[in-house]
C-alpha cells in the first residue's frame, strides 16, 4: 500500500511539474512589470481572463502550449497573461469588457484590433507568424509593385532607408491591420520623386475615395501618423462580417447605406453627406456602408432587396429606421435632422404617438419598417401622405402605445455582437447610455 500511494505521489508531482514547465512561457503580469515587458519587447501578445471564467479555463492550457512552441521558435515573442480581477487597474486601461480578450502589442502599443479568430494553437501561432513579416512591402524594381486593389494601400517613394522611411515603418507596424505598406525605394521611385519624396494613399476600388497625396512633414512622425490615420480609418467605414463584431462592441448606433455592389456613386454622396453635416456625430454614431448582397438578411428585415438600393438605415442596437427617400441627403440639413430626430428619441415617439393633425406624415424624414401603409394612402409630390383616422387611435399596440401600428422593428446588427458562447460578457451598454450587469 505504502509503494502505491508513493508512486501516485510521484505521479502527480510529475504532473506539476509538467504544467509548471508549460506556465513558465506565459508571463503573469502584473502591475510590477506589465509596462517593462511592453516595453522591452517587440511583440507580447496578452490574454486577459479571469480564472472563474469558463471560457478562461478553457483557453488557459491552449494559450500555454502555443506560448511553450512560439518560445522555442522566437525567443523574443513575449506570451503574457492578466488577471483582470486582481490587477483591474490594466484592465480598465484596456478597457475589458469581456473575458477572455486576447490583444497584440506591437512596440509597446496595443494594436488597434483585438484578436478575435480561433482558440487554437494553429491559429495562434499563425497569427503570431503573420504579425512577424515585415509590414513594410519594399519595393527596389518598379515592376515589382503590386497593389492589392480590395485594401486601402500606402505607398512611399523614397530615397532610400532615410529618417520618412523609419517613421513610415513604424507607423506600418501600428497600423498594417488597416492598411498595405509599401515603400518604393531608389530609382525605382525617382519619377515619382521629381518634386520631393512623398507618400500616396490609394484606396480599395469599392470605396467611393479618391486617391491623396503628401509631399511634406515626412520626417515628422507625429503629423505623417496622423494623415495615415486619418487616410487609412476613415470617417465613413465599411462593416463586414470580419469586422461586425468589432464595430458592434463600440456600442454605437449605425447609420448604414445599403448599397449594390458596384454603386460607388451613392457611397462617395453618401461620404460627401457625412463630412459636410456629420463631423460633430463622430463618437457618438458609427458611420458605415454595406454591401447589400452581403448583408441582405438586415434588408430582408426592412422589407427591401437589393432592387431597392441605395437605402438610408439607423439601427439602435433597439429598432431599424429607414431614411425616406435616399436623394435627400443632398438637401442640406435632412441627414442631421434625422440623427437628432434618434438621439432625442422623436423617432421612435413619433411612430407611435403620431401627432393628431389632419394628415399624419411618417416623422420628418424617417419611416420604421415593417409598418404597413393604410388603403387610404395617398401619393403627392413622391411624399407618402395617410389620412388621419382618430379611431385608429383607439386601437392598442403590443406594447400599448395606443397608435395602432405595428410595433417597430428589433435591431438587426446587435446579433454580430460578442458571443456568450464565447465570452463572459461583464457589461454591454444600452443605446439609452444604461450598464446592464451581464453576469
């Protein structure tokens, strides 16, 4: 009996000693040496969990194992770990809202997108690879240049390896998620550089933008990061099923143009609309374009088909709102109506307190979907006008709002959110700015 509980004894303090050797790959950080890994260190890539997460447990021993072969490989690729519940201060500096989030820090910075692919070591371990290349293109022979016409690309025409090219590098590495990086080097670029050095955004062939150019400030690393960025994340962004889940955890509501594959004209009308009356929105409302055939379920959900675009949509993470007719949003002041017709929750009153004139319009320019036009509609002047009928509002809603409509719409885009079969949601914040505890 002694010998067997010896050897169990001796099985299990192998075992420990097996799991201690795979923990040793993943650094525990906390607020001690966070900041001197960061900073030491090219790439650290950091999970943050909580261990009474099951989602947690569940990635613990594959983010060891892939720490232990990234280690052995490139001895310089730093694997962390933050227990966010005991180190909170970290968390709240990176802004965790779930459990586990996983986030790439390149130079001591946290890239701009957070990991959101497969838990696995395969998968990590090539997101790691990917993140190792170079994320300058260098280019020494013209016939060498290939753009990528679906990205938006950055271009350099430069002497040589100067002081632009080590700022165009580094900005590169922040911001190669977004954007192609390509630095056409020497008498490669010497055509292009008949009046100076200098950088060209051209961007993907769907985005309605035209292409801009910079001459000057290039060895200013401040100014030269802030036009990148300003080229490269635009004002108005495209959602994809990639990059749904990313935009919906903002919390901001959308205003999305559905528009057909190859409509570049509605979306450049669209861009042009949102810089001359939007620019005060921005952190307040997502600005976005859609694809219509990719996204032809929320379509579907408005009552609409590709045939009916391009189309105006507000989804509240609540309801969907159509704007009316797609052609106003060059009269100047419609757009911007219909934004704080959202915000001051008119749009959703007026649906179902219609004010009791003699002929009930739908609200300024907005019409909630799925609501069926009475018999006795009216067509003038392409406005859609219904004859008020006060025993109409006699009749009760589901939700009892007394106007006998159809109660509006469920939103449509809150479903790309994060997952709880992903992820421990602590909070998600409502439009109306209210936390709920999701735990």
């Amino acid at each position: 009996m002694e010998k067997r509980n010896l050897n169990l004894f001796l099985s299990l303090f192998i075992v420990v000693l097996q799991i201690d050797t795979i923990l040793t790959d993943a650094l525990q950080l906390t607020q001690d040496n966070y900041q001197d890994v960061l900073s030491k260190n090219k790439l650290v890539f950091i999970n943050f969990y909580a261990d009474w997460c099951m989602f947690s447990q569940q990635l613990a021993p594959i983010f060891h194992q892939t720490a232990d072969i990234i280690h052995e490989e490139y001895p310089d690729v730093k694997f962390g770990r933050v227990d966010c519940e005991n180190q909170q201060q970290i968390a709240l500096e990176n802004m965790i809202s779930k459990y586990p989030t996983m986030k790439l820090f390149k130079n001591g910075k946290a890239m701009r997108k957070e990991y959101r692919g497969a838990r696995s070591v395969d998968a990590f371990t090539t997101f790691i690879k990917q993140n190792l290349k170079a994320s300058v293109v260098d280019v020494n022979n013209k016939n060498d240049l290939h753009i990528n016409e679906k990205k938006n690309t950055i271009v350099a025409y430069l002497e040589g390896k100067n002081d632009a090219y080590q700022n165009f590098n580094k900005i590169a590495d922040e911001m190669n998620e977004i954007a192609d990086f390509i630095a056409v080097l020497g008498d490669a670029s010497a055509q292009e550089r008949h009046m100076g050095e200098t950088i060209i955004f051209k961007p993907k062939k769907t985005s309605g933008e035209s292409e801009a150019a910079l001459t000057v400030a290039l060895n200013n690393y401040e100014q030269l990061k802030q036009w990148v960025s300003d080229k490269a994340n635009p004002l108005v962004r495209e959602i994809t099923f990639e990059n749904g889940e990313e935009l919906t955890e903002e919390g901001l509501p959308f205003l999305i143009l559905f528009h057909k594959p190859d409509d570049i004209i509605s979306i450049q009308r669209f861009k042009n609309a949102v810089a001359r009356e939007l620019l005060s929105e921005r952190g307040r409302v997502n600005f976005l374009t859609a694809d219509g055939t990719t996204f032809a379920h929320p379509l579907h959900h408005l009552g609409k088909s590709i045939h009916d675009l391009p189309l105006i949509a507000i989804d509240s993470f609540r309801h969907m709102y159509m704007f009316k007719r797609f052609d106003n949003i060059d009269v100047s002041g419609k757009l911007k109506q219909f934004i704080n017709d959202l915000h001051s929750g008119k749009l959703h009153q007026d649906f179902h307190n219609p004010p009791p004139d003699t002929v009930v319009e739908t609200p300024n320019e907005a019409v909630e979907v799925h609501q069926e036009v009475p018999k006795e509609a009216t067509q003038e002047g392409g406005d859609i006008q219904t004859k008020y009928d006060p025993a109409s509002q006699e009749k009760k809603t589901e939700g009892g709002s007394g106007s006998g409509q159809a109660p509006p719409p469920e939103t449509v885009f809150n479903k790309l959110a994060p997952s709880e079969n992903r992820y421990t949601l602590l909070h998600w914040r409502d439009y109306s700015g209210e936390w709920r505890d999701e735990l």
